[in-house]
C-alpha cells in the first residue's frame, strides 16, 4: 500500500485500529474475532470499503493495458477540464432573477 506524504498521524492510527485475536468460548473452541485497539476506526473503514468496491468493479482482472488506458483518459479528461476552466459570466436566468410572467 502507497501512501502520500501528506497523511497525518491520527489516519495511520485509525488504518491500524483493529487486531484479529483468538477468542476461546466456554467449551474451549477458538475463533477468531476482530478487536478494536482504539476507538475511531474511520481510515480502516474506508479502507475496507473502498477495496470491496475495487474488487466489485473488477479492478483485481485488469490487465496493464486497461489501467494504462484509465490513466490516459483519465489524464485527458483533466487536460479537458483545466482548459474549460476559464471564467464565463453566467446568465441571470435564474428563479430570483428570471424576467418572464408566470415564472414562479
């Protein structure tokens, strides 16, 4: 797992939250139970989540030629994005500023 430098301490506490432990029953039988180490478990959680979506969507089967072919979208849909980006003045055709009778 990669993670950014920018990641703070409290996240890395929360991504570790949980141990598996063996927990015995009153005949003797051991299973395996997962505890909580500290209380706020939310990195770990979406963790999780994020991983069952990744695997749901078929991101485990992927070749490298489909991620580099998400990449290169990827990339020039943002390429797409900076240069829509200019400022445009938006008409007042809004509900507070509409001109028409019986708008409303």
């Amino acid at each position: 797992m990669h993670l950014p430098e920018w990641i703070e301490t409290e996240w890395l506490k929360q991504l570790v939250a949980e141990q598996l432990v063996t927990v015995r029953n009153r005949r003797g039988f051991a299973r395996l139970e997962w505890q909580k180490l500290s209380e706020r478990n939310e990195a770990l959680d979406t963790r999780v989540y994020a991983r069952a979506a990744a695997w749901i969507a078929g991101g485990d089967r992927w070749s490298n030629e489909k991620w580099k072919e998400l990449e290169d979208t990827t990339r020039a849909s943002k390429d797409e994005q900076t240069a829509e980006a200019a400022p445009t003045k938006r008409a007042n055709n809004w509900v507070g500023g509409h001109k028409t009778k019986g708008w409303l």
